[in-house]
C-alpha cells in the first residue's frame, strides 16, 4: 500500500472518526482503524462495537492496499505535520509515513483482527437535510439522562407517527421534544448520543438518509456510512405527560427573564438552584434565598394570563432551556404549583420543553 494524501482532509477526517475510538479497552483493537487504499480514494474505518463508522476521501493512491493502524497516533501526528501533503507506504508490518522532514515508522497489525462490521441496513426509513437534523438533536440532546441504571432515557428517542418526525430526549425532571412534519414511513428507535457527533459537515443542505431494521441503524451522508446498534427500550410514553390544559400563560423576553435569572441564583442553594417565581398580571417576581448567601429579588416585565402562581424552579435547568431558544420571547405555560410547566418560543409550536417544579417545604 502507498500513497499520499491531503494534510487538512486528512486530519478533519481523522478528527472524526477518532470520536467513536475508545481511549481505554480491555478489546485493545477498538483502539486501531482501518484505512484502505484503492481507486484514488482512502476508506478509513473505526468502531466501539456500538457504532461503525466510515469515511472515504480522495487520495493518489500508488499502491492499492489495507491496514490496521493506531488511530489517535495517525490523528497525532497528522495534527502536528508542517507539509501539506502526507505521504504513506506499507512495508512488510510497518506504516512509513512521510512529512516534510519528519518520517514516522509506525508498527501495524494484521487488519483481519478488526471487529466484523454488521451488514448495513437495507430498509430506507427517511431523509432529510443536515442541517434540519441538527437543529433538532442540538435544540434536545443536553436533556438525555445521565444516570446509566436508566438506559433508554440515556439515548436520543427518533419517532415517526403522525407523518410527524419527532426527536425526545428527557431525564425524568425535564423532556424536550422537537418536531417536523411531512415525514412518511412510521416507526421509532433510540440511538446513543455519540452518533450524532458523526454527523458533521460543511454543507447543512446535503441529504442524510436513515435506514433500519432490528436493532440497527444505518446512516449516509456524503463521505459517510454510519451502522449504529440501537438502544433496547421501551421509552417513557412522553406524550401522556405532555400537559393539554393550563392555568396560567405567561410571554416573556428571553433575554430578560435570563438576565434576572442569573442574577437572583447567584444566592440560591448551589445543589438544587431553587428560585421562586411568582406570576401576577403585568410581572413575574424572581426571588431566591439560602442561609449562607441571603436573599434577592427581582421583578421582570411580562404578559400573564391566568391565575396567580408561586412557583419553584431550578434555575440551572431553565437557564439551559433559555440557551438552546433562538426566539426572542418564549411562553411559559402552567399547570399547578407541582406539575410540569411547558416551556416554548413564541414563534414556533414546534419546539417545546417540559420542565418540572421543585417542591420546597416550608413555603407558599
């Protein structure tokens, strides 16, 4: 195998694929990738047994060939190279790699000892732009939970129903659910978060195309092919908690309410960020105490609708809401003192999170 390739394509594809590659394993292969050289073109190949990624990008290729090499040492000393281009060649069991100056004789392994990488799924379920795909993993993916005992909520729910594609996430205090129309194919699967930092690119109008089956999921994009085992569910039935009816309705700049917010937390309890919010006509009233810090308050301007409500949040989980709202004003719809307030821009129905109260003793 010899052949030479582009520094920069070389290192933002390397970048990519190194993701899935677990730093520590007892399976010490999952730790090397494959690259393939054929057709003027290099096949780069990485897997944690969860996910199997590859990538194919131009090369010169001299001599057709296969390897199995360390990823994160290519990513290395691909980073740190002062040529533009990088030139590579297969000699017995070891990689030459030339840069420059700099040359690299790097032991290989024999590339049959890579894990076997499942059949892609045949069964297309949908496509839909990059870009549209990200907007709504970004807008709902910091609500996956954290805790690993609750394996289906630590993935990313993609549903079609309704010729609705809907992607949830929830961690049993807050649920975000994100929608588009005009989706046919029914169906739904969880998949782990990390798949989705596969999904990178420069051009958010290219396509990208789901496929499935049981247990799988296979992904193309451009250079890329993506096989993705699913998480087992079943998932939280979401929409049975998804309130119908409201007491209250509150519009408010975001901005503002996130200003006001910061600053009244800054004397909350630092574990649970309690802050009270009370909603009257014309305003709602931030305030928030703690024996070590004080107290404060602050009154932020508002279009309430509704019965008057003292409510506690957690400052912390609304703050992260109000950073993934692009709108300027959001609505928050109330249910009761202790139960799920729905949370929304004011421009779009297509977005929206749930965020529940916390109970605090002792106060009205």
């Amino acid at each position: 195998m010899e052949f030479k390739i582009d520094k920069n394509i070389l290192e933002k594809t390397m970048g990519n694929i190194v993701k899935i590659v677990p730093p520590k394993s007892t399976y010490t292969i999952l730790q090397n990738i494959i690259m393939e050289a054929k057709d003027n073109t290099i096949a780069i190949q990485g897997t944690d047994l969860d996910i199997f990624v590859k990538k194919v990008i131009p090369a010169e290729v001299k001599e057709p060939g296969k390897v199995l090499i360390p990823g994160k040492k290519i990513l290395e000393i691909t980073r740190e190279a002062n040529a533009e281009e990088i030139k590579f060649k297969l000699k017995e069991l070891n990689l030459q790699i030339s840069a420059g100056n700099a040359h690299f004789n790097i032991p290989s392994l024999d590339y049959q000892e890579f894990p076997e990488v499942p059949k892609f799924p045949e069964k297309k379920w949908f496509d839909l732009s990059i870009g549209e795909l990200q907007e709504m993993v970004n807008s709902t993916i910091f609500m996956v939970a954290r805790d690993i005992s609750r394996r289906p909520m630590n993935g990313v729910l993609i549903q079609v129903k309704d010729d609705e594609l809907r992607l949830v996430t929830t961690d049993g205090a807050r649920l975000a659910l994100n929608k588009r129309k005009k989706i046919e194919n029914s169906g739904e699967l969880i998949v782990a978060t990390k798949l989705f930092d596969l999904i990178t690119t420069n051009k958010p109008e290219e396509k990208i195309e789901l496929y499935i089956e049981e247990r799988m999921m296979g992904v193309k994009f451009m250079d890329t092919t993506i096989i993705a085992r699913l998480i087992e569910g079943p998932y939280p039935k979401y929409e049975e908690v998804i309130p119908k009816a409201f007491v209250g309705n509150c519009t408010i700049e975001k901005e503002i309410l996130t200003g006001a917010l910061k600053r009244v937390s800054l004397v909350a309890s630092p574990h649970i960020k309690n802050v009270k919010f009370d909603f009257q006509e014309s305003n709602v009233l931030l305030s928030a105490s703690s024996p070590d810090f004080g107290e404060a308050k602050e009154k932020v301007p508002c279009v309430y609708e509704g019965e008057k409500l003292g409510i506690w949040f957690n400052a912390g989980y609304l703050l992260e809401i109000l950073r993934h709202i692009s709108a300027q004003d959001i609505i928050m719809q109330l249910t009761s003192q202790s139960s799920a307030a729905l949370v929304r821009p004011k421009s779009e129905e297509e977005l929206i999170y749930l965020l529940m109260p916390l109970r605090i003793d002792g106060w009205e």
